[in-house]
C-alpha cells in the first residue's frame, strides 16, 4: 500500500506563457519529487504535450493527477502504467577513457546499437535511444571504462494501440 | 446606410467590426456587462488612466487605507451578496498587499476579481519602478491567473476572469494589466460567454451514486449530516434543512458552514472539529453513517484521522474532486454542486412514514441529548466581563439577525460558539487561513453589500490593530459597522496554547500596550464606547446599535479565558479538553 512506485505521466496542455511553471508548482509545492520532464508542441495547434516521470506512494499519485486535471490550462491527463505505453528516452554521453579502453566504448556502442556522434583524442560522445532499461546498461557498462558526462532528454511515451478487436 | 456603430453593449455574439476604445474602457465595458457596481481598490501610477476612466461609468469605488484590506472587502462584499468582489490595486507594493487577502480567498474558495497594475510590457522582466511578478507569487493561491500585454486581450481575458472565478469552485483570479495594455487601444467587440476546452466543471452528479447515498441512508441507524462552506457557496441550505428533517438526522457544520443550517433548530448539534461542542465530536465519533455535503475534511474539523467517524460509512458530496478522498477514504464519492445534489437525493429517497422515522432514531437522538446536558457549552460569570457573555449579548440584541465578521484567534471561536446564525451568508471569517485582520475590512465590505444590516465586527485587541486604519474607510463611506474587541491584553489564542502546553511560558504574547481604542475612534471620527463591568455590557451595546455610524466597542474582558472545548493539536476528536 505504501509502496512508492514510478509513474508516467502524459499531460496535454494549452500553449501558453506559464503552465510548465503551473505544473511544476504543483509538484513542487506539495513535495511531490519529479524524476524527468519533457515537454514540445503537438500536431494540434495550440496545444503541448508534457511528460512527466514522477515518484510517489500510489495514494498521493492518484491526489497528484486529480491536482492536474483542475488546472485550468490542462486539457487531458493520462496516467500510464508500463504495460500501457511505448516509452522512449534518447541520451547523449560523452565518455573520456585513455587508450586502453577506447576500443572497449566503441564494442559497447555498437552492441547497444549506438551512434558515435563526436569524437576527440581523449572521449568519444555516444547517442543512445531506448527504454529506460537500455540508457540503465549502457551507462553501467560504460562507467568502467571511462568518466562519464551525460545529458538525457527524459522520457517520451505514447498509448499502445489496443490489442485485437472487441467484440 | 448607417455604419452599425460597433459599441451597443447587449448585442451579444454577432462578430462585427467595433470601435476602437482603450483598454481602460474596454476593462469597464466589461465589468458592466458582468453587472459589477464595486470595486475597492487604493490608485498608483501603474492604473492611473484606469482610474482617470472610472467616473465615466456607474460604478462604486470605495477606497481602503491598505490593499490588504480592499481584498478583504471584497471577500466579505462577495460572501453576503452573491455576487462575485471586485479589487482594484497598482502595481509592484500594491500588488504584494494583496497575497494574503488572495491567499485567504483562495482557502476559502471565495469568488473575486483582482486587478493589478503592471508595468509597461516592454520593461517586464527589467527590475522596473514598482514592477513584481505577481502573476508568479500568486500563482500557488489563486484558482488561476493572467497576465495582460495588450488592449486586444483585455476583454476576452476579464471575461474569462470572471467566469472562472463564479463557476465550479470558486476562487479569486488574479489579472496583471500592464500600462500600455490599458493605454493602448484596441478594436472593442463584447466577448461572448467564456467557454474553455481544459475547464468543464461537473455540476449533475452521477445518479447512480445518488442511489447508492439514498440506499445507505435508508438503513442508517444513527446518522450525521456534515455541512460545509460549500452548502453556503451553493445556496443548498434549503435542501439541508429538507434532508435533515425528513430523515431525522441531527446536524453539524464545520466553521465555514455556520448558518447553512439554522442554529436555532431542534436537530443541531454545533459546530464541529477543534473547538466544536461536546456533542457534536461525539455525535460524530459514534455514528454510523456520515453525510458530508461541501466540506473537505480540514484538518481542524478531523482532529487525527484514524479516529474520526471510526464506525461510519461516509457519503462525500462535493463539486471539487480533488476533495474526495484526499483526507478520508469515504464509501460514496459523489462529485456535484450541493444544491442540485441534496435536490435530487431529496427526491430519491423513499419516502417512509414519519412516525416510522422518529421511532428509528429514538434512541440516537435520546443519547445526543445525554451529551448536551453533559457539557453544553458553558462559562461561568465573575467580576470581570467574560468574553462570551460579550457574545451572548450581542446575539440576544441583535435578535440573531446581524451579520458578523471576525477577526481570527479566540474572538473567533467565541463568536462561533455563542451567535446562533439561522441564516446562511451571515457570518464571515477567514476560515481555511485564519488571517488576523480580516474582521474590519470584512465588516466594511459586508456593509456595503446589505446596506440595511447591523453588521458586528466581533475583534480581539491584536487582530483589530492590524487593520485598524480601516476605520477611515468606514467613516469617509457612512458604512456603520460596530467593532466589539474583546479586550484582553493578550493574543489570547497563542497565550492558550502556552498555558495548556508550554507550562504557562507566555513568550511575546503581551500586548497590554495597545491603543485607547475610544480615544483611537474618536482620533478618526468615528464613536468609541467602553464596558469595564458586565453590567456596562449591555448599555454599550445598545448605544451602539443605536448609532447610525461606525461604533468600537472596548470591552475590557477577563485576561486569562479559554476556549472550550478544546481538541489538542494532532489529537482525536473525542478526547477534548473541557475545562
């Protein structure tokens, strides 16, 4: 009951001037943690689309997400558990290794099907998209290697299309 | 062929090209159309063409001494009339004056207007003269907030404004004007109704959960009805009194439904939480259905949560969603306004032979009363004036007609406990932040609200001097509001607490150097009157009352009396303290 659990959360928003800051208020001011944020236009004109990782005891979630749909500027709240949604994270680390271990980043990017996008005498700077597991290894693999800098764009997640056909 | 000349108000919806006007009209003509005939406010050079623009329309201000105390106006000018309050202010300190008041309005879910200067658009941002991101520090307490660049948003925003501001749960809206926004001109066509796609507020409730209710009730052997704030904001206190009586289930409200059920009625039990009565925490600790109809279950009302109505399923009525379920975990959520609500659940519920009813609830109603006469609320009398007897007596000249604002502290709970309000917007508090200071501004807005209405500011001495500059404002507006402080010399609510817990430490809660307050009346032009003995009580009031202006009554109150009962902080609702 009790246990706090990572939630997913996708908010469609109205473009304007200071609900990022709304949102985030929210959180912040009930001392609800944010783990990632990600936040772009969508097709439909006017609107954003933001995605939020949070952190939190199920209980305060639900509180959390009935907190958002009040917000005047919120048009939509959807809740994801992992089943229901593709999720996606891109990554960019840049990783400095002397030169036995160079050859070494180069097999871990190519296993992981990684672009290598910058390199210099002493890093290489990797791209890497996946789940959240994929960015989770390939960064523990790499730690051995080298010192790690890394900047992550927070995850992206998209309803899956229902299974099959109702009858 | 005449040009249709674009600027006929009431010609709602047809697009047409309309007459070019500044956003200082623009902001009237739409404060017109939304019947607005107040505003308190206090000027500053960010809204000095506002101003300048006002005498062409027929519209009220009235000007405080502080932009604290035009929010509180508003509030209180809001709560008795029904209509939503207007304040004025200008910018940068002007706007900061106004947070608390915002910030109490917004606890209490009270519909209001703000308006604030700004600086011009062009300097946002630059550290300008008197320039405050008010959008920014008011956006945790207000329902929601604009900030305006040009005179071309200015008439779909304030309609915007207000409507947010009325529907669903009402709350105060704040709207940043900067000065070229309202300098500037800009095409005027009269918006239409607002209408906004992330905003669509439930006002029916789902039938089959009002079903579910009625069936919870009809197998209900002791029952309690729970009003709260939201009974009044809805105008359901006559579907409360139709539910009350025709299941026979006594009733109790939290301090912000006082008067949403009449106080004077055989099945009241009091007010209940912290400094409720006897009967009504036990009433409520031992009952096996709870009816809570717009309240949120504040944490003055539950005392500890794992002993509040342990043995009842709970039906919680209430049009914020966001309430249901955040406190309590309850048996039947229902999300609707209250009025539409207690209609329909009035009109589901079986009808059952009356004499049937009384039968069932025999034994309930025999054991609320055992409570009652086992500690009603009671003071007993000495030399020295009690407070409460203050109370009483004003509630026994006033007939129980008045309307009465507090300030916040022990003035607070005494008012609360010994006036009897029968009738719902009458009495008018800073319940949800308890901001010191409301009562006088609050008298002056309810004032001129209901013109025709004693109004009774009841005060402690620390809580009046924090708006006591308010009195000028009464004055200059022939509004003739009776302040009673009961005099204590203390901050009586804080010295409590250092008494009953801090072993008697009273650490900075001395203010026996205070004011004369009837030499301090008389300074502002207003009438001063002093009670030393209970014997003066009366006459002071009658005095007072007879007076048509404004009035401070100095009661000069015993020092060192509590409120009770009293629930310990964090403790349960049963376990309180009775003397």
């Amino acid at each position: 009951m009790n246990q706090e659990e990572r939630h997913t959360i996708s908010i469609l928003v109205d473009n304007e001037p200071g609900v990022l800051s709304r949102v985030a208020g929210l959180f912040s001011g009930r001392g609800f943690n944010i783990v990632s944020l990600n936040v772009a236009e969508t097709l439909e004109s006017g609107l954003s689309r933001i995605t939020l990782v949070s952190y939190g005891v199920a209980q305060i979630q639900e509180q959390i997400n009935k907190q958002l749909r009040k917000l005047v500027n919120v048009v939509k709240v959807t809740d994801f558990s992992d089943s229901d949604c593709v999720e996606r994270e891109m990554a960019l680390v840049k990783v400095q290794s002397d030169a036995a271990h160079r050859a070494e980043v180069l097999r871990i990017a190519d296993i992981f099907r990684c672009k290598v996008v910058d390199v210099s005498p002493n890093d290489y700077t990797i791209e890497v998209t996946g789940n959240r597991g994929k960015i989770e290894a390939l960064i523990d693999l790499l730690r051995p290697v080298g010192s790690l800098e890394i900047a992550r764009t927070g995850v992206i997640a998209m309803a899956r299309s229902k299974k099959g056909i109702k009858k | 062929m005449s040009r249709h000349n674009g600027n006929a108000p009431g010609s709602p919806g047809k697009k047409r090209k309309g007459t070019k006007l500044t956003g200082a009209k623009i902001l009237f003509e739409v404060l017109k159309d939304e019947g607005i005939g107040v505003i308190f406010g206090y000027p500053g050079g960010a809204v000095i063409d506002i101003y300048d623009t006002m005498p062409q329309y027929d519209i009220r201000h009235v000007l405080t001494r502080h932009e604290q105390a035009a929010v509180h106006a508003a509030d209180a000018y809001s709560r008795t009339s029904g209509k939503v309050g207007v304040c004025l202010v200008t910018s940068g300190p002007g706007a900061t004056n106004t947070v608390t008041g915002i910030a109490s309005a917004y606890m209490d879910s009270i519909p209001l207007v703000v308006f604030t200067g700004q600086v011009p658009s062009s300097l946002i941002g630059n550290d300008a003269f008197q320039e405050v991101d008010i959008v920014g520090i008011t956006r945790p307490c207000t329902k929601h907030n604009y900030l305006v660049k040009e005179a071309s948003r200015v008439a779909e925003t304030v309609r915007e404004a207000f409507y947010l501001a009325r529907s669903g749960r009402p709350g105060p809206i704040v709207v940043d004007l900067c000065k070229d926004a309202i300098a500037g001109e800009a095409d005027f066509v009269l918006p239409p109704p607002a209408c906004m796609k992330g905003y669509t507020p439930t006002y029916e409730p789902h039938k089959g959960q009002v079903k579910k209710a009625a069936q919870l009730i009809a197998k209900s052997k002791r029952p309690v009805i729970f009003g709260g704030g939201g009974v009044i904001l809805s105008g359901a206190s006559e579907e409360l009194r139709t539910l009350a009586e025709k299941i026979t289930a006594p009733v109790t409200t939290s301090l912000m439904g006082l008067g949403g059920f009449p106080g004077t009625h055989d099945l009241w039990l009091g007010m209940l939480g912290m400094h409720g009565t006897f009967r009504a925490n036990m009433a409520v600790t031992e009952c096996d259905l709870l009816i809570s109809i717009g309240a949120r279950f504040d944490d003055r009302v539950t005392g500890r949560i794992d002993s509040f109505a342990p043995h009842a399923k709970i039906i919680h009525i209430d049009i914020d969603p966001t309430s249901i379920q955040k406190n309590i975990p309850v048996n039947v959520p229902i999300v609707g306004d209250c009025k539409i609500t207690l209609h329909q659940l009035n009109a589901v519920l079986d009808y059952e032979d009356p004499a049937n009813v009384s039968e069932k609830r025999r034994p309930w109603l025999d054991q609320i009363r055992a409570w009652k006469e086992t500690a009603p609320l009671a003071y007993s009398q000495c030399k020295n004036i009690k407070p409460q007897f203050v109370v009483e007596k004003i509630y026994e000249m006033t007939r129980g007609e008045a309307i009465i604002t507090t300030e916040v502290g022990q003035n607070q709970m005494w008012a609360a406990q010994f006036y009897h309000f029968d009738r719902p917007n009458s009495f008018v508090t800073s319940g949800g932040l308890g901001c010191m200071g409301f009562g006088l501004p609050a008298a002056i807005g309810a004032q001129t609200a209901c013109p025709d209405r004693i109004v009774v500011d009841i005060a402690g001495d620390g809580s009046i001097q924090m708006n006591i500059q308010e009195l000028a404002t009464a004055v200059e507006n022939r509004l003739p509001v009776k302040v009673a402080i009961l005099n204590n010399g203390y901050l009586g609510m804080v010295r409590q607490m250092q008494e009953l817990f801090k072993d008697r430490r009273y650490v900075a809660t001395d203010m026996s150097h205070s004011p004369d307050f009837v030499k301090l009346a008389e300074a502002y032009g207003a009438v001063g009157l002093r009670a030393t003995t209970p014997e003066e009580v009366e006459p002071v009031i009658r005095k007072a009352l007879e007076l048509d202006v404004p009035v401070i009554m100095d009661f000069v109150v015993e020092r060192e009396e509590c409120v009770y009962p009293m629930v310990p902080a964090g403790g349960a609702i049963k376990d309180m303290l009775l003397a």
